[in-house]
C-alpha cells in the first residue's frame, strides 16, 4: 500500500486531520514512513474531498495531499463509533488535530482526559490561533493568518494592491512545524518514556518566518512594505529585465558583484563610489537597477545565465510551473512523483524534499484512499470486533 521504508516506519498516527495544515503534516510523516490512520466524517469525508480541480470527479486536491493513508469513516458523536476510534487510539503513537480549540474536549477526547489514559501518547494540535490567547476559538484560513501575520504587507510590488502570496503558506508552515513538534516529541519520548502536548498557532508560524522583517522593524523602527522582487538588505538581489524576459541575479558579496560588472562589460561601475560595497549599493539600489538593466536587455536570459554560471554568480530564470516541474533538476532529484487511485490510475504530484541515505526515496507512492476504504483492514489489524 505505501512506502513502509523510512525512520517512522514503527509509528502509528491517528490522524483526525482535514484540509491542508493537517494533512500538509500527516503526509510529511507518511513519507517518512509512518503509518497513517486517517479518521474522516461518514457524511463527506475530509473537506478538501469537494475542492477542485477534479478528475472524473475525484478531487485532485485531496488526492495530492493524502497518498499512502488509510481512510475510515467515524463519527466521535457515536457509541460505537468512539468505541472503535479509541481502540485504535490505544495503540497510536501520535494523535494530530486541526479542529478549532476545544472541539476534542467536547467529545471527550481533551489532552488532561488522554494523558491520563495514554500517558505515552503524542497530541499534535494545529489550529488559527493556538490553545490559549484572546483569539483562540476563532476560525480561521490561509489567507486570513497571511494577512494578520503581517506577511501580506510585504509582498507585491511598492504601492501595489494586497497580495497573497501563490500558495497557501499559512497552512503549510503550520503543517511543517507541526511536522518537526511530533519528531521532536518522539525523540523526547525516547529518552523520557512520556508523551506531550503539542500546539502549533498558524498565525505563531506566520510571524516565525518573517525574519529579516521583524529584523529591520525591531533594529530601525521603521515598518517595511512590499519591495517586488528586491531583497530588502542585499543589493543586487532581484529580477531584472532582459531580452526577452526576466532574470534573477543574487550577487550576494563584492566579489560577486564584481564578477558581475566584468560579465557585462561594465567594470567601471566596480569603483563607483554609490556601488563599492553592500550598504551603498543598497542605498543606491535603483540607480544600480537601470545601469544592469540597460546592459541585460541586450542579450536573452538564456545568454546571460550561461556567462554567469561560467563565472559562479548566483542567477536563474523565473519559471512557470509547468517549466518547473519538468525542470531535468527536479525530475533527477525525484521531486515529480506518482500515486494511485483505483478509479483514475496514476496521479503525479509533489515529492518528498527529504532525501536520507539509510532510506529509498520510492518514485511510486501509496494509494489514494476512498472515503472509509480501509475500515474492514483497520479493524482486522487493531483487532476490533464490531
């Protein structure tokens, strides 16, 4: 069924999960070879199950996010639904969450309620705005925690309009730090022998990754704002015209920046007192722009990228996503896999980032699962009788 090869490959996680932030984490835990018991509501599933696009009427959503994990439907407002689900957890190393806070407590299954009962037991919850502070119980999406988390005023083009950034890195961060809590938390448990609560806040995530923001509002005072494509303390360090199209250039010290005059055919721009080290070149960072500028639109990208490699200056093209995914990069590093879905047959999505050397990084995947395909399977192998 899945890829039961990887340093997780004993754990067993009792995943109650839906949409992204949740499935985002399980999904990177089944890859490194945890075994994945996906609880889903018998009415409809996993939300994302109803979100497109689709084929033949599967959600390719659902289906990118989901490979290798087995699907059954309960319903922990049932008897004999809760009776089956804490079976199972019984013999799960990891319980992972993204209900809103509180909802767990209500169906009994709250943290001071199960560590009692399983005091191994890791309890990973990933909610909007974390288990305690003022704004715990409100709901909340992707797009809302990119906008309070400050990350939507720096990105766009200056004076532009608000601007999401193209993937919903609200739910994904929340998912991967989740990700590293549980590991981290296994690990623990080893030296220990005692689970833990785990909380990760979407909107906590947000602010983690602000970096070099939260640097400059705390160093100078002044509040950033949206820049394009330009970094905010390197210069040059942005996309620049061309050609024919657009080219990243990151000449991140001196010397690259002197590499990159001698490239052009501009080096007495290598002298020029606005431009002699980073904190000037930043400061002048415009009028650096249109001097490279008017040399790069002579010649494609293509030509400047093959110069600047030869010379060890960091560059690239701006790919679309179908030039990206059939990058002979990606595709050497086994970034483009496929899984399968019993309707639909194979279906390509993302890889696994993690390459380890004790471990095979598989180019086939687990299967897909239908709503509650594996209950007779899960039952059989937790031993319910029902």
């Amino acid at each position: 069924m899945k890829n039961n090869l990887g340093p997780l490959k004993s754990i067993v996680v009792l995943d109650l999960t839906r949409v992204l932030v949740g499935p985002y984490c399980t999904m990177v835990l089944s890859d490194l070879g945890a075994r994945i018991i996906k609880v889903e509501s018998p009415e409809t599933g996993d939300d994302s199950r109803s979100f497109g696009p689709f084929i033949k009427d599967y959600s390719a959503y659902f289906m990118s996010l989901n490979r290798g994990k087995e699907s059954i439907a309960l319903n922990l407002k049932n008897k004999d639904d809760k009776k089956i689900f804490e079976k199972i957890l019984a013999k799960s190393d990891v319980l992972v969450e993204n209900f809103r806070p509180g909802t767990l407590d209500k169906w009994g299954y709250s943290w001071e309620v199960l560590k009692k009962k399983y005091p191994k037991l890791i309890y990973a919850s990933a909610s909007g705005f974390g288990q305690t502070g003022p704004l715990k119980t409100l709901p909340a999406y992707d797009m809302v925690v990119q906008g309070m988390g400050g990350l939507m005023s720096v990105t766009g083009q200056p004076d532009g309009k608000p601007t999401r950034v193209g993937t919903s890195i609200g739910d994904i961060t929340a998912g991967l730090f989740t990700a590293i809590g549980i590991n981290a938390a296994l690990f623990d448990r080893q030296k220990t022998g005692k689970g833990t609560k785990i909380d990760v806040s979407m909107l906590d995530c947000q602010i983690a990754i602000l970096e070099n923001a939260i640097a400059r509002y705390f160093s100078s005072g002044e509040i950033p704002k949206p820049m394009g494509s330009r970094h905010p303390s390197i210069t040059p360090f942005e996309a620049y015209k061309t050609k024919d199209s657009f080219i990243i250039i990151a000449a991140g010290n001196d010397k690259l920046f002197e590499n990159l005059c001698n490239s052009l055919g501009c080096k007495e721009y290598i002298k020029d007192k606005r431009f002699l080290n980073n904190k000037v070149r930043n400061a002048n960072a415009n009028d650096l722009k249109l001097i490279l500028e008017k040399y790069l639109i002579k010649n494609s990208t293509n030509h400047w990228i093959k110069l600047f490699t030869k010379m060890s200056i960091p560059c690239g093209p701006i790919y679309n996503i179908k030039q990206a995914v059939e990058n002979p990069q990606i595709k050497s590093r086994n970034m483009i896999v496929s899984s399968t879905h019993k309707k639909i047959g194979k279906f390509k999505m993302a890889g696994n980032p993690i390459k380890m050397s004790n471990y095979k990084d598989p180019s086939t995947r687990g299967e897909i699962p239908d709503l509650d395909q594996h209950r007779k399977k899960i039952l059989k192998d937790f031993k319910i009788k029902i």
